[in-house]
C-alpha cells in the first residue's frame, strides 16, 4: 500500500518534471524570439532617422528602465526642508542659542511657535533667529483643560499651522524644540535616502528604555526632532484636531502625534542619527561612542553637563562642537579606531570631540560601547538604557583611557592631497589619573608624554557615512614631539580592525 502510493507519487514527479522542463524549454525559446524581435524593433528604432533623437523613444527609454518615478527628482537639498519650532514666550530666551547654532538664515526655512508674541523682542527680531508665529488659541479644547502639559495640544498642532504656513516644494516638515540642536547637512544627507512622494515618518527611540516603555517604542521622540513626508504630513494634517481628540490622555504632543500617524497606518522609521539625550550628568563617554551614522540631532543640552568639561558655558560648550559641524559633519561625532600595536595601545576617536588613548588592547567590539560617564532620566529605572554601556574603569590605570577633547581645526595639504586637522588636547574627564599604567608601557613610550592628538582626515566627505565606519593609522606617538598624530582614512576592503 504504502509502497505503492510512494512508487505512484515518483511517476507524478517524474512526468511533471518531465513536462515542466518541456515547457521551460518553450519558455525560453518564445523568450528569446521575442527579444530578437524587440531588440530589432529597438535598434531600428534608434538608427532610423526619423527617431533617431525622438522624445517618444526617449521616454520609453526612460519608463523601460526606471524602477521609480521618484529617481526622476532632483537630490534633496536644504530648501526642500520646512522646520516648525515649538517653543513658548517664557523659555524662548534661554532656548534661543541653542536654535541659533543651527539655524542659517536665508537657508533653512520655517518658523518658531509661541504662545504668546515675546513683548519683550518684538521691537527688534533678530535676523539670527527663525521668524516667528503665533499659535492658534486652543482653548476651545475644553476637554484638555486638565492636560498635564499645557502646551501638549498646541504644540502637536504645530504642524497643521506649519502646513497651512508652507507647502510649496515641501518634501519633509521637521519637527522640533526649542532645544533641539540640528547637524542641518547631515539632516538632508539622512533625508535624501528616503522617497519623500511616500509616506514616511523618520526619527527616532529614546535612549532609556523606561522612556519608550512610558511613552511608546514606536515613536520618535519630539526633543530629537523627526520629519514627515509631505504627502504623510497633508494626510495628518486633514484631520488633526479630530485626531487630537481622540488621544485626550496623552502626555507629549510628539506621542499624540505618532497616534495620528499610526492610525494612518504608518510606522516609524528609525535612523540612529537622531539624539533623544533623555540623559543627566557627563555625556561625553557616549558622544565618544556613538553608533555609526550620520549625526542628525542632539537635545537636552541644558539638562546635562555642558558637552566640554572645560567649557563651562553651555551655549559656547555647544559652539565649540560646531566649529567642527561647519568644516565636516559626515564625520562629526564619528568614532574611528585604530592600534599601536608596539606599545600596545588602542586609540579611539571621535571625531571633533574626543580623542581616547588607552594602554592596552581592547577590540572594536569593546571600545563601542560608551563608558556610563552619564545617568538615565530616571535614576533608578532598569535596565537604564536600549544600549550596552562599559562602567566607568576601575581604579586600574591601565584601564582608564587617557581623555582628550577637541580643541582647535585647520586645512592643510599633504603631497597634494587636501586636509583637515582637528587636534584634541588633554584634559582629565572621565577619570583623572593619579597613578601612571606601568605594565604595559615599555621603554620610553610613555602616553603620559603626549599632550596633544593631531587628527588628520580628508577634505572630501566620508561617502560611506551610514554605511561603516572609517579606518585610521597611528603616523606617530609621543618620542621626540609631545604630540601624536592619526590619519584617518577609508578602510580596506574586508580590513579587520583589531
Ligand atoms: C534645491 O533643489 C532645487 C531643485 O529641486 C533647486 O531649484 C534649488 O535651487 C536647490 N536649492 C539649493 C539651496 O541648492
Ligand atoms: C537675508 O535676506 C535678506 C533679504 O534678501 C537680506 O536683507 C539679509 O541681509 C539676509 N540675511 C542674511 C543673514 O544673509
Ligand atoms: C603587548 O602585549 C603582548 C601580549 O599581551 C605582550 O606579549 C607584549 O609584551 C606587550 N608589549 C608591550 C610593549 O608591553
Ligand atoms: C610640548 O611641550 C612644550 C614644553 O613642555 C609646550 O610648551 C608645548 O606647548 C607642548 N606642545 C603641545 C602640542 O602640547
């Protein structure tokens, strides 16, 4: 019986086989024919005179071998951006530095929202900073007069009102505080990637886990700033306050928002560029490490130390870091890593802001990972962060890495070839060293001796941004010059880095 059935099943294979390798070989004869015949047609077609320049054959070119209609569009630039700020009258005047270091007047288009007009400023607005709206009245929400955020429900109209303000050549409305701080190339380098005719809702998670847990994991959270698409925005917009009124116990406009957007069926799309910094006390272990991608944001600057320890202020802790945003965003805040492998020592930078030295070998898979120099913003929730952290080092100074903080950038030209030099210079952050590492430290290869790094890295922008990470070679190390010096460059292909 069983034999049988099986011997039967064989003999149906085996004739179906049979008839499909017939009927393949058919296939590819009737294929090939007709792509004699096509490709005649085709070239006919374009040796013939009278078709030899006609649109019409250009067009079905075109249509041919394009896969989309979009590729058809000019690349993203800056004026295809509309930003909508929300901000209110009592905290635009210590917010304002942080938007004035990004904003470019004449270049970036969009407004900052209020409140209220800013009586004090209206006199005089400041060409420096982004014109300025003012909200719709919303206390026609009644039923929102118990929001635990008053501004909640204006600032999530923010975009209706920003619609309403722009929608000529739009591709993508960004959305954003008061005290998000922008990298605005890496932000259209970012946005250029995606099909702005689409819907498409692009931001991203906050670095606590309790953060998205509160709120959701699957919005981007307001303080890094995210873009809509236009058509997602027209969608949102048309019946926004219907929406809003659905979602009536919601804390942040942001989360109201991505209500809305999921309940257009969109989800978001994260790109790792956008810095949420739902974070307390020292960031530099993790603006030391970053993930690899293209910086787009960072917020909560005034929530956190000042971004250089030596700087105090934080308007000009921030100003420093742009100075290096203006040379080279593609790399800034770019982590590269490379090895002294004589002296056995691991050298991680990131670019523009830091430079680490350590006495010992540590692979890339460890030196990702950012030292926990900060605090989540709930102290005691855990697990802290969505990303893996090393602890502060030990009391073990071959452990703790040596610190060096941007300090100066300039061009030069070696054989030819066009520069930046960024140079980093010592100072005593995350830990400042009371015992020198002895073990691993032979002959006169002290790290103790170099004062200062010098970073060479080309002029042209790292095309791979998003992609991988940089590679970088060790010229020299403190002997005769108390400083050492770093090239950065692209890595080889497949080049191991350890
Ligand atoms: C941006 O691209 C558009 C074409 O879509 C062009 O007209 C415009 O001049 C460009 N703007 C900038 C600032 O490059
Ligand atoms: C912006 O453009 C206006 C008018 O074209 C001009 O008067 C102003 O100087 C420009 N501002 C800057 C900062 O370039
Ligand atoms: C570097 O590390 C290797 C392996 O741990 C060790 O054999 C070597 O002596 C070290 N070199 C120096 C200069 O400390
Ligand atoms: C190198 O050391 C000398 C003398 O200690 C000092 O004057 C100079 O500024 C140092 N150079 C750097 C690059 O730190």
């Amino acid at each position: 019986m069983i034999a049988s059935k099986s011997s039967l099943a064989r003999f149906a294979r085996k004739k179906s086989r049979f008839l499909y390798s017939k009927f393949l070989a058919n296939l590819w004869k009737s294929v090939a024919i007709s792509g004699i015949v096509l490709y005649s047609f085709y070239i006919i077609l374009s040796i013939h005179p009278c078709c030899r320049s006609s649109v019409l054959l250009a067009n079905f070119r075109y249509r041919l071998w394009s896969t989309s209609s979009s590729t058809a569009d000019p690349q993203t630039n800056i004026s295809h951006l509309v930003f909508g700020i929300a901000s209110s009258a009592n905290t635009w005047k210590n917010k304002r530095p942080y938007v004035e270091a990004w904003w470019q007047p004449n270049k970036t288009q969009g407004f900052v929202f209020f409140d209220r007009a800013p009586a004090d400023q209206l006199q005089q607005w400041p060409p420096s900073s982004p014109p300025f709206r003012v909200s719709q009245d919303t206390s026609r929400y009644k039923e929102y007069n118990g929001h635990p955020d008053p501004h909640a429900i204006r600032m999530a109209r923010v975009v209706l009102e920003l619609f309403r303000e722009v929608n000529k050549g739009v591709r993508w409305y960004v959305m954003a505080d008061d005290d998000t701080v922008f990298f605005v190339d890496n932000l259209v380098e970012v946005l250029a990637k995606y099909d702005h005719n689409k819907y498409f809702y692009i931001g991203s998670n906050s670095e606590c886990v309790s953060s998205n847990f509160d709120h959701s994991f699957g919005m981007a959270f307001g303080g890094a700033g995210y873009a809509l698409s236009y058509p997602l925005a027209q969608a949102l917009v048309k019946n926004l306050d219907v929406c809003i009124k659905r979602y009536p116990t919601l804390y942040g406009s942001d989360h109201i928002l991505q209500s809305c957007i999921a309940d257009l069926g969109v989800s978001l799309t994260q790109e790792k560029g956008f810095h949420q910094i739902d974070l307390h006390g020292d960031i530099s272990g993790l603006l030391s490490a970053l993930p690899q991608s293209p910086s787009v944001s960072l917020h909560h600057l005034d929530a956190v130390d000042p971004i250089f320890p030596f700087i105090k202020n934080r308007y000009a802790s921030l100003n420093h870091l742009m100075e290096a945003a203006k040379a080279d965003q593609s790399r800034l805040l770019q982590q590269t890593i490379c090895y002294h492998k004589q002296n056995n020592w691991s050298f991680s930078i990131s670019w523009g802001y830091s430079a680490y030295i350590y006495e010992k070998i540590y692979p890339p898979s460890i030196l990702h990972r950012p030292l926990q120099t900060f605090i989540p913003w709930k102290k005691s929730a855990k697990p802290p962060f969505m990303f893996n952290t090393r602890p502060l080092p030990s009391n073990d100074p071959c452990e703790a890495p040596h610190v060096f903080f941007f300090e100066a950038i300039d061009k030069t030209t070696t054989k030819g070839i066009n520069q930046i030099v960024t140079s980093y210079v010592r100072r005593s952050s995350p830990r400042s060293r009371s015992v020198a590492c002895t073990s691993s430290s032979s002959g006169s290869h002290y790290v103790d001796f170099i004062s200062e790094i010098q970073v060479l890295s080309p002029a042209t922008k790292h095309g791979e941004a998003g992609n991988t990470r940089e590679c970088c070679d060790i010229l020299h190390v403190a002997d005769t010059h108390n400083f050492s010096e770093v090239q950065i460059r692209a890595c080889m292909k497949d080049e191991i880095v350890a």
